[in-house]
C-alpha cells in the first residue's frame, strides 16, 4: 500500500460541502469517483481531507490523503509499456494521475499535485494549523459581479479598527462553544492563532483566520460577530463577553458561506507527522 498526498482547489458554489453524501454532488464524492474511475478499482477509494468544508466554502490550499495499492497505479503507464513489479507510485504515473484528473473532473474542483506522503503523514491529524480567509465587501452598490461567488456584501459601512480591536479579545485557547456547533463527543477546545482584518486593493475587507484546527461553523460565527462589532450594532467587547459565556448565543448570526476559503494547511517536519497526529488524536481540555 502507498499513501497519496492530494493538494487541491475547489470553488465550492455548486457543492453540497467536503463529505460524501447519498444523492448530492460534493467534493469529496467527486474525487473519489474520479479516482475510482481513472486506477479501474471495484470499489472508489476513501479519502482523508485535512478540512471538512461546509456547501458553499471554497478552497484553494485543501490537503487530503488517499491508501491505494501502489500497483494499481501500473494503468498510468503509457501504452505498450509493461508494468514492472513493484514499481509503485513513480514520478511519472503521479503526474500522469494530475493529468487524467484534470480531463474527468469538472472544472470547478482541481487536483494541484499528486505526491507520495511522508511517514506518519495523516492530512488531518497531521496538520498544525489551518488558515482561512473570509471576504466581505460593504461598498453601497455592491460587490463586483465577478467576484460574487468569494465576497460577501454588507450592506453597513464597516470600521476595520472596531473589528480588529474586537478580535484581539479572542486570540488564544479557548473554549469556543459559542461560536460552534455542538456534536456529540467532540471538544470545542480550539487555539485561535491569527484573526485580524485588512482591506485590500480593491477595497475588500478580508479577515485572515489561522487556528491549529476549527470546530463547525467557527470561522463563519466568528466573522459574523465581528461584522456586528463592526457596523455598530454591537459594541467592541461584546464578541469577548460571547467568547466568555462559553454557551451559543442567539445574536451571533453565522455570516454566508460564500465569502470564505481554505487558504493553506500547514504541516510539521517528517519526522514530527506521527507525533503531531498522535497529539492532535488526544481530546483537549481547558
């Protein structure tokens, strides 16, 4: 067996999110049926993806990992060439993989690099941090209709200062409950790393959001409480006094999936994969 590193992008309009489901077109199904399709396999492989994104995100630095018999990678080979025993996962059958992809997958979801995994790699468990980026625009006649599908307008002037100074509240290791949907079992112990807001060139507000992993909906929660703190309908500490109730509350309004995106997944050194992924395994408290 050879574990696959996948890096990947997808613009997440049409998707029902990441995971499979019965009857509805997602990523994770898409890919895997690719792969199915593509290595002549009786069955689709599993994949592991490093974050599960809800309908509507998008990403363009998504990881995901894939097990796969190393000589069912011999149908790559060109024809007339015969397969050597053993071979596995060469250079040139993964790149020719990157290259059957592209021509079956529809063209809102790409396959970046195709790359043997290191030991111990696990693109979820493995994983240090992950770093999204959230879009809004609050300009009074609306967003660029080419960028519709990744910004989000608002329809109140927002003051950057007020949401970074409300941001600052919620750096660190917290209990995010409030900003979270709760599932059975799982901890909302989360370390928020980064959260702060600049505008860009073209007069978008865009928010970097890095975290060692998020609990559902976090990063949409956490941007809707910052927009209120931003157009005033809520005050500048009001998302730390949320913060600090460690319970949901009914004024925090998840901002539209649209706006944001899987920027990057950042790993550790080889030989740290298995530790990383052995540490992040264990359920975290406060």
């Amino acid at each position: 067996m050879v574990r696959l590193r996948l890096d990947l992008g997808y613009d997440g309009t049409d998707f029902s999110g990441w995971a499979r489901q019965p009857g509805l077109r997602t990523v994770q199904g898409s890919i895997e049926e690719a792969l199915g399709r593509i290595l002549r396999l009786p069955e689709a492989p599993g994949l592991t993806v490093a974050g599960r994104t809800d309908a509507g995100v998008h990403a363009r630095g998504q990881v995901a990992h894939v097990d796969l018999d190393g000589e069912s990678l011999s149908v790559l080979d060109p024809r007339g060439r015969e397969a050597v025993p053993g071979e596995g996962a060469t250079p040139e059958r993964l790149a020719g993989l990157v290259r059957r992809l592209a021509g079956l997958l529809d063209p809102d979801v790409r396959i970046f690099r195709v790359s043997v995994a290191s030991g111990g790699f696990d693109a979820r468990f493995s994983a240090l941090s992950r770093r999204y980026a959230y879009r809004v625009c609050d300009a009074p006649g609306g967003v660029d209709p080419l960028m519709r599908r990744e910004v989000v307008w608002h329809a109140r002037p927002l003051d950057l200062d007020a949401m970074n100074a409300a941001a600052v509240q919620l750096l660190g290791e917290h209990d995010f409950a409030a900003f979270c949907r709760k599932r059975e079992g799982a901890t909302t112990i989360r370390e928020l790393q980064r959260l702060d807001w600049v505008r860009d060139e073209h007069g978008i507000l865009v928010a970097a959001v890095v975290a060692d992993a998020f609990c559902h909906s976090m990063v949409r929660a956490l941007v809707g409480a910052l927009m209120a703190a931003g157009d005033g309908r809520r005050e500048v500490d009001w998302p730390g006094r949320v913060l600090t109730a460690a319970v949901r509350d009914s004024g925090v309004h998840v901002a539209p999936a649209h706006g944001l995106c899987l920027e990057e997944v950042t790993y550790p050194e080889a030989s740290e994969l298995a530790a990383r992924a052995a540490a992040t395994r264990r359920v975290r408290s406060l």
